[in-house]
C-alpha cells in the first residue's frame, strides 16, 4: 500500500510538469506568432508607404510628359492654353490621373507649380512653367563672342557678381586656356587636393559652375533651399540666388509662330521671294520690300522726314568764357511727291526686268520701319521737279503693330534655320534684360539703355500672347517705343519666343500622404518634345516646399 501512494504521488506530479510545459510552449508561440504578426504588420504598412512613395513619383513623372504634350502642341499651346503656360490654374492645377483597370486604392493628381520672379522683385508661386529663354544663356553669350568679352559684360551686371567670379565663369567655358586678369584655368584646377581641368566648352548643365572658381551654392541657389520662393523656418532668406538669371539650355528655330520656316529675303531669285511673300505679308509691304532690294533706302524719322545733321560749336557765356554745345540742324527737305502703290510697283517692274540677281542684302528688317525710296526719275523730267518717294508702310501708326509683326514673324534675313538662342523680351525679368546695358558698341556707347529696358517692360503687360507682334518680339518698337536704330543694334541677343521650358510636377494624393517633386528641362522640338534634364527634386522637401490643396477622393 505504501509503495502504490508513492508511485501516484509521482505520477501526479509528472502531470503538473506537462501543463506546465505545454502552457510555457504555447505562451513562446503566441509570443512568436504576435512577433510575427507585428513584423508582416510592419512589413505590410513599409509596403503600403513604398508603393504610395512609387505612385506618387510616377504620378509626378505623369505631370512631366503631360505638360511636355501641352506645351509642344501648337494647336493646345494657343488654344486651351491661350499662349500663357506660365499662369495657368486651369490647365496645371489638380490634374487628376486615371485609375489603372478603372480603379484604384487611392486618387493620384499632379499640380505643375513654378516660382515666378515678379515685376516688383518678389517671388510669386504658379500653377505653370518657367521659360528657360527669359534667362541669360551663358552657351549663346560664349557662341556669339568666342573672346568672352560680351559674357563677361552681362555677366557684370547681374546682382552680386564680381569681376573675380565673372572671370572665372568666363575661363570655364571659352576655348583656350589662358586665364583672364582674375580668372581661372586648368593649371589652377589641377593643383586642388581633388584635381580637375576647366570645361574650355559649352555647359551641359547649370550645376556646373559650382565647379569654378569662386562660385557657392548660395551664390547659385541662394537661401531659399526648398526652392519655393517663400522664406522657410531655418533658410536663411528666400532669395533664389543666379539661377533665376542663367541658364544653358536653349533653342531657337528660325520659323514662325507656326512652325513653318521664314521666308528667306535675301535669296537668289527676286521673283520666287515676290511669290512667296504676297499671300503672307500683303502686295503693299512686299512691292515695298522688293524697292528696298532694288533701290536706296533713305533713313528717316517716325514721320517718314529726313533726320536732322549733328554739329558742334560753341556759345559765349556771360563771363566772356565759351563752352562746347551740340546741336541739330535739319537737312534740306527737297519738295517730294509721295509714290502711289501702282507707280511704285511699276518701278518695281521695270527693274527687275533687267535684273538678274537677289537685289541688295537687306541686313535688319529694323531698316523698314522708318524709312523712304526715291525713286528713279522718268526720261524728261525737269530737273526742278519733285522728287517721286515712296514711303514705308511701316510708317502709318495705326497699322505698325500688325504689319511689323507679320513681317518679323513671316520673314528673315538670316538663312539659318537654327539660330543661336537669344533672351524672350516676353518673359525676362528686368535683371536679365539689364545685362545687356553691359554690352557697347564701337563707340563704348550701351547697345540699349536702362530706360529703355524699363520701357519693355511697362508696355509688356498690355501684349496679347498669341499675336505675331508678340511671338516675333516686333512690339518693342510698335507698343515699346525703342527706335529701329536700337531695335537694330540688340536684335542678336532678343526674340519673342522660346521653345525650352523648366517645368516641375508635384504628384500626391487626393487623400493625403506622400509627395513627390519631380523637374525637367523640355525642348518642346516642333511638337516632338525631347527632355534635356530630369531630376527627383524629392530630397529638397523640407519643409514641403508645395503644399498640395486636398481633394474630396
């Protein structure tokens, strides 16, 4: 009996250690299979976030090939666009994107936002792009004048720049290696810790000059590092630095606001450049421009008379002394009868029965504006008779705007058909336009002057975007004011249209979440657009530089 009490207190005793065992196992499952639990939780919601980040990237990247499409379609550009990408809310705002297989978790959209330089100095957030031809493009500047002396010039007068660094600038990118006065070339480069040679040729991108000499980022980019034009906690200030100033991306087609090549008016055969140009530009200007080839052009002034001479002389003061004066003296305005169209056209005629050639090289379609031909006298004619003048058309103020416009936008007289690229009047800040008051002419004297910068300026607001006068930059004589003479003198380095726009998207959700900010650089090509630079510009959200407005989903 008392071997039998002690083997059933044994085996009790072993039950006790079975339960206890089997609830030890079943607490280190459960704690495994929570572990579990909380690790595919996390698993799950690090996917969830990546596949947001992915989608709000690709919906970003959406934004780019959409205002790529937009902007190198002529008929959406004047049509729902209206000519103005650049404030635009109802074209870059809130652009929604279609669910794949008809639904989706959550609703993509993307905004296209730009921070615009305003008149007054301040920055101003759009829903638009920024046109890359409203900035001094170093890579024309260079082309122009391989010696780096007209860079240099424009270079001098943008804000806070220095010899020292404009010098710099100008030794990167000119062919040789010979450093200016305070410059910097490879020999200098190649003695860093970090040696490098100086590109001695175009740029390839704007972050390239953080290469040269003297050049920081704060110079390049300023202060404002989110790049929203707002002053953020923790910038320094909103200032954008040189990069709302300079570019080197730009293209320039030698063609209308259609797309259709110039007609080229100093070709070889006066009747084929006849042909083509009266069902553009009208008989009137055409037989006009056919004299200007085939007879002298006089210079006048804005009422079709001859310029007054310039003399110098002196004049006696009170006390005897004498000072140097300048003054005008009109020329001898010879009686003159005004040619009618028909006695003009047969002129006209007559003259190129008997020649065979191009006629004269016009250079400057500037040379039109204010002008007038004498033409030949008629066997017979007294010699005290009147002379018989034919007037520029473009003489009439009441029909300049549009005839001059049509004119620069239909014509050339330049053969090439890629041109360097030159500064859009329409959208360059004063600072960009100012620069080039830095550039003389043989006489030392500005090409431009700063008044007549602000001139531009002033009368820029009043231009309707999808005017020929507008798009061929021929309004800064008809609605600015600037003389023909000046027009001449700067025609090289401006134009009224552009064809390299920066655009950034910012793709989100109408839900909330994650946001991207996506940049590029679009030659819009003649309607096969082409990206030159794309960036994830994701990294500079902090804080978010683009609050997206939500939406109801």
């Amino acid at each position: 009996m008392r071997l039998h009490s002690r083997n059933a207190t044994t085996a009790n005793s072993r039950d006790g250690y079975v339960i206890f065992a089997v609830l030890l196992v079943v607490v280190v499952l459960s704690l495994v299979a929570y572990r579990f639990t909380e690790s595919m939780t996390a698993e799950y919601r690090a996917s969830t976030r990546a596949n947001d980040d992915a989608q709000a990237k690709l919906a970003a990247v959406s934004g780019l090939h959409y205002a790529a499409a937009v902007l190198s379609d002529r008929a959406t550009f004047y049509g729902e666009l209206e000519g103005n990408p650049f404030d635009n809310t109802d074209i870059f705002e809130r652009v929604e994107l279609p669910a794949a297989g008809g639904t989706a978790r959550k609703k993509g959209l993307f905004d296209i936002r730009s921070v615009a330089l305003t008149e007054d100095g301040s920055y101003e957030q759009r829903f638009g792009v920024i046109d890359e031809g409203g900035k001094l493009n170093i890579n024309s500047m260079i082309a122009l004048d391989p010696t780096g002396e007209i860079l240099y010039a424009t270079l001098m007068k943008l804000p806070n720049m220095t010899s020292e660094v404009a010098d710099a600038i100008v030794d990167w990118v000119d062919g040789d290696d010979v450093a200016r006065a305070t410059g910097a070339e490879s020999s200098e480069y190649s003695s860093l810790p970090n040696p490098y040679k100086a590109k001695n040729g175009p740029l390839n991108s704007l972050d390239e000059l953080l290469l040269v000499k003297g050049v920081f980022p704060e110079m390049l980019y300023g202060g404002d590092r989110n790049r929203n034009g707002v002053f953020d906690e923790g910038e320094n200030d909103a200032d954008r630095g040189w990069s709302d100033y300079l570019t080197v991306y730009g293209r320039e087609l030698n063609v209308d606001m259609g797309g259709t090549v110039r007609t080229y008016l100093n070709g070889d055969s006066l009747p084929t450049i006849a042909q083509q140009l009266g069902p553009q530009i009208g008989d009137e200007l055409t037989t006009y421009i056919l004299a200007a080839k085939l007879f002298n052009v006089t210079t006048t002034d804005a009422s079709g008379n001859l310029p007054g001479t310039t003399a110098t002389g002196t004049m006696t003061t009170g006390n005897g002394g004498a000072i140097a004066i300048t003054f005008s003296i009109p020329q001898a305005q010879k009686p003159v009868t005004p040619a009618s169209p028909d006695q003009l056209k047969a002129a006209v005629d007559a003259k190129m029965a008997t020649t065979f050639t191009g006629g004269k090289r016009l250079r400057s379609l500037g040379d039109l504006v204010y002008s007038r031909i004498t033409l030949p006298r008629a066997s017979g004619t007294p010699q005290d008779a009147p002379d018989v003048v034919a007037f520029s058309p473009l003489l009439n103020p009441a029909t300049r705007s549009a005839l001059l416009g049509t004119l620069m936008d239909k014509t050339t007289v330049k053969q090439a058909v890629e041109l360097v690229p030159r500064i859009n009047v329409n959208t360059a800040p004063r600072e960009v336009l100012v620069t080039l008051t830095g550039i003389v002419n043989s006489r030392s004297e500005p090409i431009i002057t700063e008044a007549d910068v602000d001139a531009i300026i002033a009368a820029r607001p009043d231009q309707a975007p999808n005017d020929p006068a507008t798009v061929s930059g021929a309004w800064v004589i008809s609605a600015a004011g600037i003389q023909p003479a000046v027009f001449k003198r700067v025609e090289k380095y401006i134009t009224g249209s552009t064809m390299v726009y920066r655009v950034q998207s910012i793709g989100y959700f109408a839900e909330g979440g994650p946001v991207a900010r996506m940049e590029a650089v679009i030659d819009t090509n003649q309607g096969a657009p082409r990206f030159l630079h794309v960036r994830d510009l994701s990294d500079l959200e902090n804080p978010r530089g683009f609050e997206p407005i939500k939406v109801n989903p």
